[in-house]
C-alpha cells in the first residue's frame, strides 16, 4: 500500500491500516530511513502526571517554570 506526502506534509493513511488500527492519535518516530507510527490513547491527568514523574518533574519545579515564563511575558509587553 502507498501513503502520499502531499505539499502541506500530510500524509493520508490507507483506509484498510486505519480500520486496523482504530486510532485517532499516533506517536511518530524515525527508524533510520523508516516512519513508525504507534497508536496512543491520550489519558489525561493521569497520563500527564505519570509523564511529568518518569522526567524526575516535580510540582516545584512547575512553579518555577511558570514563575519564569510570567517574568519573559511581561518584559516582552514592556519591550513593546
């Protein structure tokens, strides 16, 4: 079976693989020359929060990152 790229870099998957399949999500990753496509299922808050645990992320460190991101925002409106 062929996929085509077309010019906006979207492919469409062939109707037989997507009913195989059933899903609305992918994660997309490369195998040399190779695209792999592996069907997620998108889990929410627990999902994020088992994430946010396996990157050593912790609920500090968020606050830390939104304090900053406060900061760049305003110094950017204050720039303009």
């Amino acid at each position: 079976m062929l996929a085509k790229l077309t010019s906006k870099n979207q492919l469409t998957l062939p109707k037989t693989v997507v009913e195989q399949v059933r899903a609305e999500y992918y994660s997309v990753r490369t195998e040399g020359q190779s695209i792999v496509l592996t069907p997620v299922k998108l889990g929410g808050l627990e999902a994020v929060q088992e994430k946010l645990a396996a990157l050593g992320i912790v609920e500090r460190d968020v606050k830390s990152a939104v304090t900053w991101a406060r900061k760049q925002k305003r110094s950017t409106k204050s720039k303009s």
